[in-house]
C-alpha cells in the first residue's frame, strides 16, 4: 500500500509516504521533505500528523526549572501556566519553580497556581535577599484567592532557591535539563556559586557542566530588565571566567513585543486563576487586556523549540557568541543600572533568538500560546475523563 498525506509544518509542507518499504522515521527531521515507511511506522506517521499534541513518551520530556520573577509583570503568571498545560500534554517535565524576586507573595502566588493545576508536589523555590523587589499587582490576591498546598504564611516559610535547585539536580540523569529563566539572574548567579551540599559533592558550576543541558532564557539586549535588572549577577552568570558551562539562548525583547495575547482570557470563568491574574494586573475586565508575551515565548521555544519541535523554525539564532555585561553604569533614568552586548564569537556558547522572517508568524504563535494559556487545568474540564481534581491539603 502506498498513502501520501501532507501536514503544514510551521511554513512548510511535510509529506509522509507510506509504502510496505522499511524506513526509519526520525522526527528530528520533521522539516526534511519526505518519509517512506512500512505499515508498522504508520502509527508514527499518523502521530506526527495528527499532533504534534500526542503525548510524547516520558522520556522525550523537556526536564524545565522554570526560574520566575512572578512579581511585576504579569506575562510569569502566563508562561507558568502554559508550561504547566505543556506538562499536562506530556511535552515538558517540571522539575522545580523557583522565583528570583524576593516579593513576600511571589512564591506563594506560584503555590496557588501550582495547585490550581493539580500540582503540589513541584519543589519550589525562592530567593530571599536581593536588592530586586518591584511589587506585584497580582500575586497577593492570587496567593490569597485561591487555595495554596505548602502551608506557608510568608516568604520566610519557603525554602531557599538554591537549594532546592541543587537537590532536584542531584537527581536527574546528565545532560537532561534545560534551564528556563523568565526574571533577572540572580539564581543562575547563585547556583554557579553554590558549593558542595549533602545532595551531591560537585560545586555549582560541575554540577551545572553535569545536568544541565541548555540555559534558555528570556533577555535582550541593551538594557532589557532581566539581564540588568541585576547586573552583577548577569556578569557573573555570562560575562565573567566561571560563567555557565552550557549553551545559552536568550529569547530577546522584540519577540514578546511582537506576539500579543490577554484580550481573550476575558473569555475564561472569573474564577479561572490566570484570568484573575490578568484582571488584577490590568484593573478589570473594563480595560484593553492585550499584552505582549516576553516569558510565554520562552517557555514555549524552550519546550517546542529543540530536537525538531514545531517551534523550532519560527526563530533564527544570533551567534555563536558570546554576551557582555556592563555592570558599570548607573542609569538613573531607567532606574537600573547596566548594559548588554553580543559579540560574535564562532566558539562561543551564547545565541540570541531571532524571528526568522519566513516563518514567523506572531498570529500563529499567538494563538498557540491562547491555547496553552486558557487551557483547562487537569480535572477541571467538564466531563474529563482524568476525574476530579484531588483537593489540595488543608
Ligand atoms: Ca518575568
């Protein structure tokens, strides 16, 4: 038998054959233009057309620490979201949540959405001294909206960021976690300085060398927030002799601005946890909701954007280089201080993410994040056949 089907694929047209010849399909090269393959690779082919939302197998999971300033702007409260609903569609694995502003409720609001999404047991994490705390409009009233799961009162109950990092990297298997900032790099900071614990016997650095497979993150260049916001630690972590051992890629600020989502989370119920984010964000459904989505592609391309996932042809990459860090400069003005720059480099291990003009399609991506965001929490959706969703522990 011979069945040829075609699938549109982020700009371009993937053609299966199926023919009774035995060929290897590798999805990795989804983008290449043809495959030929037996009637056993047909559920293959057929998985590959009909979604690329099937579930992947556990262990084709993005491992994600997702590193959050869940504080000032509302586009973390998004990008949790959407990477707790890439878990649920069995695309990512989140191994921990930790935030880098030390907000009193910015751990806590990430409990409350933890476990709006049928997920107490992620570790989480925070920073506790920092000279960053910009306030938030949201994660108060999330934090004492919505059930919370740790039992904790204040930032003072919540473990201690670095080492709840370094104990879920003991953990895992070499080379399998990708490393997602959305915030200022203070913990990336701090983790490559971290010396050895009860967990394992490797300073920050090795153990970052050992685990971690790629830093990606959202940052831009010039004076974008999170890598001047604290620009010490952006030096340390990319521009100085004991900097991140691993690839990095920072989603860069023209990105976010560019896809544009809010508008329709008015359409969830009130009670949904991220439509009241937003509302208390923006001060009611009244206003124009629209928001640019700077963390949500992040998290998005660090999950989709590898190892031919759909995402990875909507951007090009900068680089290889490397990024330079200002800390130097005392910008009142922007009320920061600091400067980033990219130097080219063909041996360096840092790229900056790009549109790529022929497939980028800020609509699409757009309505791809729409999805990921108003989503359904697990258990939550009428008639899930998951059942209801556990109470969380008094
Ligand atoms: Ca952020």
């Amino acid at each position: 038998m011979r069945l040829q089907l075609k699938r549109e694929l982020a700009g371009k047209v993937l053609v299966v054959h199926v023919s009774d010849r035995l060929t290897e399909v590798d999805p990795r090269n989804w983008t290449t233009e043809n495959y030929e393959l037996n009637l056993s690779g047909m559920i293959a082919a057929v998985a590959i057309l009909v979604g690329l939302a099937l579930p992947t197998q556990a262990q084709d999971r993005v491992n994600v620490i997702l590193d959050t300033d869940m504080a000032s702007d509302v586009d973390d409260a998004g990008a949790l979201v959407t990477l707790l609903n890439l878990e649920d569609l069995g695309e990512a694995n989140i191994l921990a949540v930790g935030v880098s502003m030390p907000h009193n409720w910015s751990a806590l609001c990430v409990d409350a959405i933890t476990t709006y999404y049928g997920r107490p047991d992620i570790p989480i994490g925070t920073v506790k001294d920092s000279v960053l705390d910009h306030g938030s409009r949201y994660a108060e009233g999330i934090a004492t909206e919505f059930p919370r799961s740790r039992g904790w009162n204040s930032i003072d109950d919540v473990p201690e960021v670095i080492g709840v990092y370094r104990e879920v990297l003991a953990q895992q298997p070499d080379n399998r976690v990708t490393f997602v900032t959305i915030g200022p790099l203070t913990n990336a900071a701090e983790l490559l300085k971290s010396g050895p614990c009860q967990h394992i016997n490797l300073n920050g650095r090795d153990l970052v060398a050992q685990k971690v497979i790629r830093w990606v993150g959202m940052g831009g260049n010039h004076r974008e927030f999170n890598m001047t916001g604290d620009a010490p630690a952006s030096k340390y972590a990319l521009d100085s002799p004991n900097k991140w051992p691993t690839p990095v890629l920072m989603s860069g600020h023209g990105i976010g601005t560019n896809i544009r989502t809010g508008e329709r989370l008015k359409d969830l119920p009130e009670d949904n946890v991220l439509r009241r984010a937003w509302s208390l964000y923006k001060g009611g459904a009244g206003n124009d909701w629209t928001h640019p989505n700077y963390d949500q592609a992040a998290v998005h391309y660090a999950v989709r954007g590898f190892d031919g996932g759909p995402a990875e042809n909507y951007y090009e990459l900068i680089g290889p280089g490397w990024f330079r860090i200002d800390d130097s400069e005392d910008d009142s003005r922007h009320g920061y201080v600091g400067y980033t720059g990219f130097r080219l480099d063909p041996n360096g291990l840092h790229r900056m993410k790009n549109q790529n003009p022929d497939t980028f399609n800020q609509d699409m991506i757009a309505s791809e994040l729409y999805e990921l965001m108003k989503r359904n929490p697990y258990g939550k959706e009428p008639g899930d056949p998951r059942g209801p969703l556990a109470a969380p522990p008094d």
